[in-house]
DNA sequence: AAAAAAACTTGTATAATACAATTATATACC
DNA sequence: GGTATATAATTGTATTATACAAGTTTTTTT
C-alpha cells in the first residue's frame, strides 16, 4: 500500500509540472518571480548566493539577474570591498511587479480549489512545504 | 487565513516546479515518460489524440512521439482507414524502459518522503490529484 | 473535379537550463 | 612585490520542452 502511494505521488507530480511549465501565469517567467521572491524576502545577494540557494547553475542565474536589471525590476549594487562582486536589489517597480504576479497566481491557484475545504487547503500547502525542504535537503 | 493558504500553495508549487523542472531523474525525459505512460495506460493513439489528451501543441507531440519511435519504444502503425494517420503503440521494449523509469522516480520521491506517515503519503498524493483533475478541468 | 478540411511533419522562435571558456579581480606564496 | 592560483561573474554553446506558422499528403465536401 505504501508503494501505491509513492506511485501516485510520482505520477502525480509529474502531470503536474508538465502541466505548469511553460504556461505563463502573469507577466513574469516562472524563475524571474522566484528570483526576485528570494531577493524581496532574503535582502540583495548576489549571483553566487542566489544560485547555491537554488541549487542552479551560477550562468543560468547570471543571465535571469541581469534579465531582471533591463527590465528595471532590480538593480546592481557593487560590492564595496571585492571588485568583482555585485549584488542586485529589488527596486519598487521590482516589488509592484512581484506582488502583481502574486496577486494573479493566488488567483489562479485559488480558482483550481475553489470547492476545497479550509483543511484541504491548508493541508495541500503544508505538505507541498514539507515535500519541497525534504527534497532540498536530500539534493 | 484562506488568503494564506492560497499564498503557500502558489509558492511552493512554484519551488516544486522549478526545482523539479530540468533535472533528470532516470533515462527518460519527463516528457517521453509521461507519452509513454498514456499509450501504455490507455493504448496506441495517434498525435492529435495526444496532444489533446495532454493539452499540448500537435507539433510538440510529434516530435515527442518520433523521439519515442527512434529509441525503439513505440511502433508507428498506419491507419488502416485513413491514409493521413498513425497511431503509435508501446513496445516490449518501450514497456520496459517505462517500468524502469517508474521504478527510479517511485525510489527517488520514496526518500524524500522516507520520514512521512503512510497517512501523509496518502493525502499528499490524493491532494495532488485532485489538484490536477481540477486544473485540467479549468483549463 | 476542385476546394476545403484534416492529420501530421517540419521550420523557426523562446525559455530555462547546464557546462565550458573567458574576463577581471583578489589572495597566496615565495 | 610579483607571479601563480583562486574566485565572482559573464558569455558561448548545446539541450529539452514548448508554441506557432508553414508545408505535405490524404480525405471530405460541394
């Protein structure tokens, strides 16, 4: 029984990331809204942070940071005592852009379970949350 | 509170999602997985059937669905009645590369969730099915 | 029989990613 | 203090997954 468990959350969870990815919700990629989250709720950091914390390939958060800069959403501060270092700050622009993408992703999170009970709710993102430390922590 | 609930939903999906997007787990990409779980799991059929099933572009399909062919895990039959269509069917090879695929991704979310109550395991699947059959139904 | 529709493939573009190479600066060593 | 090495970041190149547009072949409609 337990088996039939795990078969039903690995097929599960595989529909459901084909299914999210690459249906953009609002305005932002999915990695430029988690970027700056991070950045928003941890305080500026730089590449090398960003992408340990995301267990991403430094590059990859390279080009998505400076993606963020041209649009205005976050700025590029030097680092005062290694030339060679940056790290970005969200701007307000950044900040309005973030809480709009999160306004129109809780709405369409919200209109999935709409006939959900508070206690399913609650339940579903709780264990999302566990399932997700769980996995970074065994990465 | 609901707003909260809604709030840890929307993230943690977006952290399942990224995290999850990209990396490998066995032989098969997620995409060719999912293709062959269908075919496997409801019989041979053709592209468009797919594509619809999944809610994916055709062209997409195709070259999932050729890739698949290439690697000797489905067949492509003709239609007997019209001219224009194929159906693909699984393999004895494909059905052993689609087992083996199930078997490293039911091991690799087993020790992610190693810790949890049989119960948990339950719901947390349960949940995310009744999220995707939600999802597809609004879509 | 010609026109329109349908099933599928192929061309082209985009997003997210990794790995390899490169650049510029900092640190270590002698 | 100068050379060698390490580090922070960017840039080049490749892959996977996807969509949309254009093209091919066959079928259906009229």
């Amino acid at each position: 029984m337990n088996e039939h468990h795990l078969e039903m959350i690995e097929l599960e969870l595989a529909i459901l990331i084909r299914r999210t990815t690459t249906k953009k919700t609002g305005n932002l990629e999915r990695s430029a809204y988690l970027l700056l989250h991070q950045i928003n709720s941890h305080g500026a950091a730089g590449v090398k942070a960003l992408a340990a914390e995301f267990d991403l390939d430094i590059s990859t958060v390279s080009r998505q940071a400076a993606a963020l800069e041209q649009k205005g959403y976050v700025t590029r501060v030097p680092d005062p005592v290694d030339g060679r270092a940056y790290s970005f700050q969200i701007t307000d622009l950044g900040i309005k852009e973030l809480l709009d993408e999160k306004q129109a992703r809780k709405a369409k999170v919200g209109n999935v379970v709409k006939n959900w009970s508070d206690e399913e709710k609650q339940i579903f993102g709780e264990l999302l949350k566990k399932f997700n430390i769980a996995a970074t922590n065994k990465r």
